[in-house]
C-alpha cells in the first residue's frame, strides 16, 4: 500500500449564518491563514478527535481490574463451544 499522501483535492461545500462565516475569518486572519487553510485544519483536527474517541475504550478502575482478571483466568468452554471448535472446518 502506497503510504505517499495524495495531492489530488476535493470541493467541499456548506453553508453557514454570515456571521459565523464573519467569526471564521476573523479568527483565520488573525493567525495568517486563508479561510480554506483555517477551515480544513480545523475541521480534520476536531474529525480525527471525535473518530479517536470512538476507537478507544476507556474503562473504570473496577471494569479494569475486572477485564484482567478474565484475562488471566478464562473461564472453561462449554461442551457446546467445545463441540462447535471440533466442527470448524477450514476453508
């Protein structure tokens, strides 16, 4: 897999109330960035927050403990998961 970033772009259109448009530019000349540039890092960076939310798993001290503890200890299979592991057949 090419892991090189391509240059190819794509059009995004949206709209929004004047004056967040107004707020927008704003704060995007105050950092010396165009609106496009400010836009786009703002909205990958706060995609790429929200998507790494949801791929992690944030568990309580107890759920934790609890998790390991499964882990280190794993309960016996059933005679049922037993008899489906000697049905498998692979393909």
């Amino acid at each position: 897999m090419d892991n090189t970033r391509s240059l190819e772009t794509a059009r995004v259109e949206f709209r929004m109330p004047a004056h967040l448009k107004s707020e927008v530019e704003e704060a995007a000349a105050l950092v010396g960035a165009s609106f496009t540039s400010f836009a786009t890092e703002i909205l990958v960076a706060k995609g790429r927050q929200i998507k790494l939310e949801f791929e992690q798993t944030v568990m309580s001290d107890r759920e934790r403990d609890a998790f390991l503890k499964i882990l280190e200890s794993p309960a016996k299979p059933s005679k049922s998961l037993v008899k489906l592991m000697h049905t498998h057949v692979t393909l």
